[in-house]
C-alpha cells in the first residue's frame, strides 16, 4: 500500500521525502509554538491570579479573546490582517518575507498564541487548587508576594498540570494542519499535494495518519516520564494509609 512513498515525485526526489518534509515544517512549527505557548500561558495564568484588579482583568481579556476565536480564524488574521496593521515599514518586511518564512511566521504566532490561553487557563486552575496555606507559610518565612509566586505556587501547580499540558502538547501537533490554509507546506498540506499528483489518496492519508499517531505516543510516552520525574517525594507522614506498628514488649519487673 504504501510503495506510494518510494516513487518518484516530479522535483526528481520521492513522494516520502516529500512527506519527510511536511513532518520537518509539522515538527519546527508544534515546538516554536509550544515554547511561545507555554511562556505567555504561565505569565497570563499567573496573572489571574494576582491581587489586584489590572492585571487580572487584562489577562482575562487576552484569554477570552484567543480562546473563543476559531483556530482557522484567528490563522487568517495573522496572515491577511495584521501586516495591514503594522506600521508601513514593519508590514512591508512582514509581507516581502521569503517563503516559506512568510507563512512560517504568522503561523506559529498563531499556534503559540492560541495554544497559551488554553494553558492559562490550566495553570490558573492548579494555583487556584494549592492549599492557602502553602502562600501564608512561604510570607510567614519572609518571601516577597512575587517570590512566592514564581519560586513556590506555581512550580508546584505545575507539576499538577502534567497530564493535562499532555493533551496541549499533542494538540498543538495536531493543529499545525490548519498552517495548510496559508500556504505552510506541513505534513497534512503535503499528503493532499501528493494526492493531487498521483490520486492515490488513501496511502497518502493513511502515512500521514500513522505519523500523526507515532507522534502522538512519543509526546504522551515523554510527558508519562517528566510526570514521574517531577513528582513530588511522598513521606510516610504524608502517607493516608495507616501504620501499623510492632507490639511493645513489657518489661519483666
């Protein structure tokens, strides 16, 4: 079924390098976007949190915006709108961009920004699910507000968060398909190329699917070990189940 891959494609190469092509671009725009995604969703999530009322309100804001727009949407704007609205200059290199940098660009912005309001939303879940207790130790011992926030609540919400940033990640996989609309030639764009050429359509899926799968269980199997590795040390004082101790022996007086 798939001698498909192993056939020449009319650049001289093979239809599977042109499939080992759309894996790279799938590879280069889920880690780009993930590294923009997980920086702005910890600060936004963080944010929430704060005391106050600006900051809070502000992301908030950024979180409805992002969250409630349509991916397909939001990738249209970032390609067709936004260098309409950068200064002249800024737009002009924007759009004058050698491809695929053109498409690139706008793509992960898009991936990274909409992947984040998802995870602040995670991570304001996991601080708001820390124990009170652990924000008036940490002042009792003379930390300021902020040093708290980064260096004892939201380490530990983090590591709460693992299995559920495990589903953002293999999302974020998942959703560089959609850079196909703007022209980023990733994996799903070149199955549909090579369907195209040759009107085999079900190989050509059916290698994307199985790529799409492995790549899904290596995220899974990294996030399983990074959970383990960072989970936090159990003492037997922490241990709900109860002890059960030796009988003493009395003394004969």
């Amino acid at each position: 079924m798939f001698e498909l891959l192993s056939q020449p494609a009319p650049d001289g190469g093979t239809y599977g390098k042109w499939l080992l092509s759309g894996l790279t671009w799938t590879m280069a725009l889920a880690i780009a976007g993930w590294a923009i995604a997980f920086a702005v969703g910890v600060a936004i999530g963080t944010g929430r949190c704060l005391s106050g009322r600006t900051i809070p309100a502000i992301c908030r804001v950024y979180v409805e915006i992002f969250r409630n727009i349509p991916l397909l949407v939001q990738m249209f704007l970032w390609y067709f709108v936004l260098p309409e609205l950068l200064p002249p200059n800024l737009g002009d290199w924007l759009k004058q961009l050698a491809p695929p940098w053109g498409n690139f660009l706008p793509a992960v912005l898009c991936l990274g920004l909409y992947t984040a309001s998802r995870v602040a939303e995670q991570v304001r879940a996991g601080i708001e699910a820390l124990p009170p207790g652990q924000k008036e130790a940490a002042i009792a011992l003379g930390l300021h507000p902020r040093h708290v926030q980064y260096y004892v609540i939201v380490p530990q919400a983090l590591r709460l968060l693992i299995p559920s940033l495990t589903s953002e990640v293999m999302g974020i996989y998942k959703n560089t398909s959609v850079a196909l609309t703007i022209g980023v030639m990733e994996l799903t764009a070149q199955a549909r190329q090579i369907s195209e050429m040759t009107f085999q359509t079900f190989p050509a899926f059916a290698a994307v699917t199985i790529t799409y799968l492995v790549l899904a269980l290596i995220v899974w199997a990294g996030m399983t070990w990074l959970e383990h590795h960072l989970a936090a040390p159990t003492s037997t004082a922490c241990d709900p189940r109860p002890v059960f101790l030796p009988p003493v022996k009395e003394e004969n007086r």
